[in-house]
C-alpha cells in the first residue's frame, strides 16, 4: 500500500486504519454517484437566547478536537484497500448569516434554497473536516443552525452525544473552565474490535440463515418492478399513532418481553407476505452495530449501524405470538453477526449474483436521548 501525502499533511497524521464494511459501502455508492446527494446528512435547528457567536465556535472547535471522526478524511486512489486518515489538528469555522431583514416567508423561502445548495455542493470525501457549520440569524435572539456533515462520520445515535459535549464545553468555556478528553473512547478501538471478530464463523452463520431464499421479496403493490423502475419517484408519509394506540402497543410488548422493533419488524414481514403471496420473505432491518462488549461503545461518535437481513416464514399455522418470539430470537442471534457487510452476506445467499437480496428496510430509531439537550439546559 502506497499513501502519498504532502509534508504538511504527514506531519499532521494522527492515525490510518481501514474501514469498516458500512463505510466502505457508503465511500463506494458515494464515489459511484456523486451528484446523487447520498449520505449528504444535514440537521437544522432553532437556537434562541443570548448566543455568542464566538463562544459557539470555540466550543465545535472543542468538540472536533475530543472526537477523532471529525478529522478524518478517506482516501482510496491508489491503494489496495482504502484507509480514513485522522488529522491531529482540523480547523472548524462557524460561517455566520443575517436575515434579520427579511420577512418569515422570505426567510423561509431563503432556508429551503440555502439548505439544497448546500446539498448540491456535496464533500469532498478526501478532504477533512466533512462537515460545515452554519448559523443564521433571523431576529435579535433567535438563530437557526445548520449543521451539514457525510454519513460516513457518525450515525444518528451520535448526533446526541455531539450536541451534549458541545453544550457542555459553551457552557464549560463561558464560564472560563476546561473541561478534559479522558475517557473519550476512540472509533479506531471499534474498527480493533472488527479486526478480532472471527470471519468464518460470520460467513457460515449468515450461509445457513438464508439457505433456500432463491428470490428476493418485491415490493409490489399495484406496478411491476420493470415499471417502477423506469418511473421511480419519491415522497414521504407520516402516520402518528394515537396515544391511546402507543399505550396498548408498548403495553403488549411488555407483558410478553418483546421489544417496539420486534413488533414493527413482524408487522413489516406479514404485510410483505400479504402483498407478495409469499410464505418466505426477506427485508432489510438497520441495527445500532455497537458491540456490548465493546467497552465504552456506547459513548463512541463513529458510523455503527449496518443493514442485516431478517427471514420471516409464514404459515397458516403461524401465530402472532410465536411469530413475535422467533423474530426476538432471530435478532439476538444476529446481533452477535452484526459487522458482517451486506455486500458479503448477500454473496453467501442463494440469490443470483448481482440482485439484492432485498427490497424494503425497516428502520427502528431509538436513541438514547437526554431530556436537558433537547431542552437546551446548561
């Protein structure tokens, strides 16, 4: 493997270590596509109070400075294999607006522009730091932020994480404290752990997982494939249960030790079995990936989450609860497999080459959030 830096950048090398599978999928598609906007992440958010600016600053740059993903950039050209390169020291700036003249439509309008120009700009993945910071104001006390960055740095359980130590360091640095990086745990220990796992027993447990599935579960309504694919398009639907609905759901769950994800993963499953007239479905379901013996997983900024496939066979014999049971065991067993790429799975399949394995993923959040960082305490 040849790296070629220029002096500068040597000297300012902190460390180089491979990927894990989800990036690499993600470096791939986004180096494939690279106008598409495919893990272009971008949070938005309202600040209001007396905000200082420079403090705001001061404390991003606090918190690139505690999380490694945030100096690091990837390189691939020329190389066996790529590798993420983490910079000792990577300069964040605050870019500043003010749109305090305009109207709340104007401003409006304004953000819905700014935001896809940002999108359509993009990142250059070699390049660090792969995010931009953004803050706009729109009257004397209120700022809207915008937080742009490629998926390739964290998952969405990390974004928590970041906004709590960065008002923890606003809050440390307004009152003239440090505030230090021991215990920081490292996402090069994860990428360590990925490294000891064993990739034989992975391949034979996903090899009999899925021996027998020839043809993958089409989402089909009313349209061919053929047809949607020509045609595709896309739109979002919110469907909000009503408290008395979530009540009885997580009350049913408990009563017999399931889980929210359990329960969503089934439904999905008998509404794909329905749909498809098939008794042996697959879809694709995003698991966190943080190893539990991984010490400190839980505090990692990284990107852990991978996408595994999940088997449901039906019968009419089939009954909900038992169905419920095989799903949980299902993915306790599969948890302990949850590094495996995709890519390799679905090579270990029945399926022919060069068709997906699935269809449809269902994604199940739940992030451990703290209440004072959505409410802004500090």
């Amino acid at each position: 493997m040849k790296l070629e830096l220029n002096k500068t950048n040597r000297q300012n090398i902190e460390d180089i270590y491979p990927l894990s599978p989800m990036q690499e999928g993600m470096l791939f598609e986004s180096l494939y596509a690279r106008n598409s906007g495919v893990y272009f992440e971008q949070i938005t958010c309202i600040l209001t109070g007396n905000l200082d600016i420079k403090t705001f600053e001061q404390a991003w740059q606090q918190v690139v400075a505690r999380h490694p993903v945030f100096r690091t950039a990837f390189l691939w050209e020329s190389l066996s294999q790529p590798v993420q390169v983490v910079y000792r020291q990577v300069n964040v700036t605050v870019e500043t607006y003010d749109w305090r003249e305009l109207s709340a439509q104007e401003q409006q309008q304004q953000l819905e522009t700014f935001l896809d120009s940002e999108r359509q700009q993009g990142f250059q993945v070699s390049q660090a730091p792969l995010m931009r910071l953004h803050l706009i104001q729109l009257d004397g006390n209120t700022y809207q932020f915008v937080w742009c960055h490629h998926h390739l740095l964290l998952d969405g359980w990390s974004s928590p994480l970041v906004f709590q130590d960065l008002l923890e360091f606003y809050q440390a640095i307004s009152q003239g404290k440090s505030l230090s990086n021991i215990g920081t745990v490292s996402y090069r220990n994860y990428i360590a752990w990925l490294q000891q796992q064993d990739r034989d027993l992975a391949q034979e447990f996903w090899r009999q997982k899925l021996q027998g599935f020839t043809t993958p579960t089409l989402l089909t309504v009313d349209k061919p494939l053929s047809m949607r694919e020509q045609h595709s398009s896309y739109s979002e639907q919110q469907i909000d249960l009503t408290v008395s609905a979530t009540t009885a759901v997580m009350s049913f769950v408990r009563q017999h030790q399931l889980t929210m994800s359990n329960l969503v993963q089934a439904t999905w499953g008998l509404l794909l079995s329905r749909y498809s007239q098939e008794t042996d479905v697959v879809f694709g379901a995003t698991v966190s990936g943080r190893p539990p013996e991984l010490v400190g997983v839980e505090s990692i900024v990284g990107l852990f989450i991978n996408t595994l496939p999940v088997r449901v066979q039906i019968s009419e014999k089939t009954e909900l609860l038992g169905l419920l049971k095989d799903l949980q065991a299902q993915q306790i067993e599969s948890e302990q497999f949850s590094y495996s790429s995709l890519a390799e799975i679905q090579g270990l399949s029945d399926v022919p080459k060069g068709t997906s394995l699935f269809e449809s993923i269902v994604v199940f959040e739940n992030y451990p959030i703290d209440t004072a960082v959505l409410k802004g305490d500090r």
